[in-house]
C-alpha cells in the first residue's frame, strides 16, 4: 500500500481544488457558515447546472457517452477533493451510480443513446427492482416474470423495499425469462417504465412516518423487447456488475461519514459529562480505532484495485459486514450517550447530516439527525446483502470454507 499518489494525479488534484474554490458560495466550510431554505433551494438548482458545466457529473464515465474518461486514481481524487471541502456530488444514485454503468458496460449502442444522455443531464429518474418478499439474500430465487409478446415484454410479479419507487420514470428489473432454464440462468435485466397501467407502487410507512422503502405490484406492465441489458437470460451476471457498483463506492472517501458521526457522539458525549464514564470513554475509543481501520482498508482496496488482485465481491463482503455491524454498536451508544433526551424527538424536517441525500425527519416524527442515523443503522445489515450472507461469502471465498449446506425441500 503506497500513500504517494502519482504526480499527474496530484496535478489532477489541483485542477479540481481550484475549480471548487472558484465555485463554492464563499464562507462555504467556514465554522458557522449557514444557508437559509431559499438560498439552499437556489444553491442546489445551480450547483447541479455548474457540476454540469464542468463535465463533473459521471466523470468517469468515457468522453464519447459524456464523461471525463477518468483514471481509477483521478475518480479517488476526485472524490477526496469533494468530500474535503463537502461539496455535493449529484445524488441521483440509481442513475449515476447503478444503471448508468452498467448499460455503459452491457448495454448496446441504441441503448446507451437512448438512456445515458438522459441520467447526463438529470431528466431521467431510476429505482432497484430486485428483491421480492421471498427472494432478498437468495435473490436468484425471484418469481417475478417477463413474456414476450410481439414486441413487447409482459410482466407480472412483486418487488419490495424498492427505494424512490414513487419518483422513478424507470425501473431497472430482474424478471424470470425462461422458467424451464436453471435458476440463475433463466433472468433477464429489464428498463422498465414506471409511468404506466399495470404497476402499483404502495408504500412502506416506517417507524418515523417517512416511506422510501416501496412495494411494486407488475400485473401486465411492459417493455420494449429492446430494452434487455446484456442479452436475453442473462441478467444475473449483469446484475452482479449492478451490485459491484453498489458495493465500491469511493475507497479512500467512504470512512468520513463515520468519522463525522463519530465527532458528534464524542461532542454529546461532553455536553452531558458521559465522556468521563470509563466504559463510555473506552467505547469511543474502540469506535475511533475502528473508522481508523475503515481508512485504512479503503487504501487496501484501492491498492487492490489497481493492481487488479484479489476477490472484488469477497473484499466488498467482508468491507460491507464490518461497516455495516460497526455502524449500529456506535448508534447504540449514541443513544445510551443522549439518555432520556435520546427517547425526546427534537428534530425537524431537515436532511440527515451523516447520511448523504436522506431525509429523516418529519412534522410528524422529528428526529434530530443522531437519532435518524440511529433509525437507519437497523437496516444497514440487511439492504445490499445481509451480514449473515456476507460472512457466507468471505468464509466461502476467502477462507475456503466447505459451502453452506442447503435447506431441504
């Protein structure tokens, strides 16, 4: 692991320094710099605009489709530059991160005309249609199903915990093409539109009285028999690359959010005098030695990455568990830090502090952010691959464990 990044990525590094320095309101990551709504709304509308300008908006994506074609090493800059002056990426993550690269990868020409212009510039919205009520960690097991008709694709089936189902234009969907094939071999991935008779979206009220978590009912929904991504039957491999994208976000960037959460638990813990526990002062220390060891293994990863060694879908497993665990311990302690103020809602309807582009709080359910990253670790060992299916895979792949046994029929 070498910390000495090549010249011509620190060359890179200054680019983006100075061109963030030129576009950020001034005062931006001054103590105290504050915005009011309106001059958030009108930020957040011309920020998009000059991302874009920039050529910033999926800058890794090939100059020919509208990105930057950017190093592995200049996306990490990228992105450590970002994240140290915390100026927002675009945060359509479905499209910029998920389907967008993945039709870059499987896609074919007509598609990538079709739909990467359209994620470019902000005009197209997607969700996940993967899991089903009895087929999330065994997601090969889906019974939703796509038939042809003429030209045409009938589908009929569920998807649930489909997040900003209720916004989408577009679904990018596992069905079951061909029920005679094995399992794994018999999906295809779908671009579905959402706008359309024959597809409910319901919402999943959670403990907060928020619902970005949906259920989606296909009776008779279709698709052009065009939009299949990688070919007929063929969808399980192109889903992987889906959740390969999902799992490697920014290596070298992705402790921060932690690290910020974590200075806000030490911060509590002062003002209500538990920093002078023992056990709460050990604790935090056993929280600080672990989002050091989340840094670290990010410069693991990307050592790896660019040497091209190791089991990428082993080290993300492993990556994903231990965030995953660590993230709800420190939110439990965080609680037990609030004490009985833990259990008062002093919030409002503002965005998550630690958790990018979330909105927790409500009228009706106020959560302070603490609390709302306190909510949202219960569900971090479960979307994205359970921690239980995450040691499966590190003990199977890395360790050479004998396969876990099936169930009988």
């Amino acid at each position: 692991m070498d910390l000495n990044y090549p010249p011509e990525a620190e060359a890179f590094r200054s680019e983006v320094a100075a061109w963030l320095a030129d576009n950020l309101p001034p005062g931006w990551d001054e103590p105290g710099h504050s915005m009011t709504p309106e001059e958030k709304n009108r930020f957040d509308r011309e920020w998009v605009d000059r991302l874009r300008q920039g050529r910033w908006i999926c800058a890794s994506w090939p100059e020919a489709y509208g990105g930057r074609g950017l190093s592995i090493m200049e996306q990490v800059v990228l992105n450590e530059e970002f994240a140290r002056r915390d100026a927002p990426m675009r945060a359509d993550f479905f499209g910029d991160t998920l389907v967008g690269p993945t039709i870059l990868q499987w896609g074919t020409e007509d598609q990538k005309r079709e739909f990467l212009p359209q994620i470019l510039n902000g005009t197209i919205s997607w969700c996940q249609g993967f899991s089903e009520p009895d087929a999330g960690s065994d997601l090969a097991s889906l019974t939703t199903r796509a038939e042809l008709d003429g030209d045409e694709w009938v589908i009929h089936g569920q998807k649930v915990w489909t997040t900003q189902a209720q916004y989408a234009d577009y679904i990018f969907l596992l069905a079951r093409t061909d029920p005679d094939a094995p399992k794994h071999r018999g999906i295809s991935y779908l671009l579905v539109p959402m706008r359309q008779e024959g597809i409910e979206v319901r919402p999943i009220r959670q403990i907060d009285s928020t619902a970005e978590f949906n259920e989606v009912f296909f009776t008779g929904a279709r698709c052009p028999r065009d939009n299949v991504v990688g070919g007929i039957n063929n969808g399980w491999q192109v889903a992987m690359t889906t959740l390969g994208f999902e799992r490697g976000a920014s290596s070298t960037t992705g402790h921060r959010r932690f690290e910020k959460e974590l200075d806000a638990v030490i911060a509590e813990a002062r003002r209500t005098g538990r920093a002078q526990d023992p056990l709460v002062r050990q604790e935090l220390a056993r929280a600080w030695t672990t989002v050091k060891i989340m840094q670290i293994n990010g410069y693991r990863t990307l050592t790896d990455a660019l040497n091209q060694t190791s089991n990428a879908a082993a080290l993300g497993a492993l990556h994903k568990m231990f965030w995953s665990e660590y993230h709800q311990r420190i939110m439990d302690l965080a609680i037990d830090v609030l004490g009985m103020e833990g259990q008062v809602l002093t919030g409002g309807n503002a965005e998550d502090e630690f958790v990018a582009g979330a909105k927790r709080g409500t009228e009706a359910y106020p959560v302070s952010p603490l609390q709302a990253s306190f909510f949202f670790s219960r569900s971090e060992t479960i979307w994205g691959g359970t921690a239980q299916i995450q040691r499966n895979i590190v003990g199977e792949r890395v360790l050479g464990l004998p396969r876990e046994p099936k169930a009988l029929p």
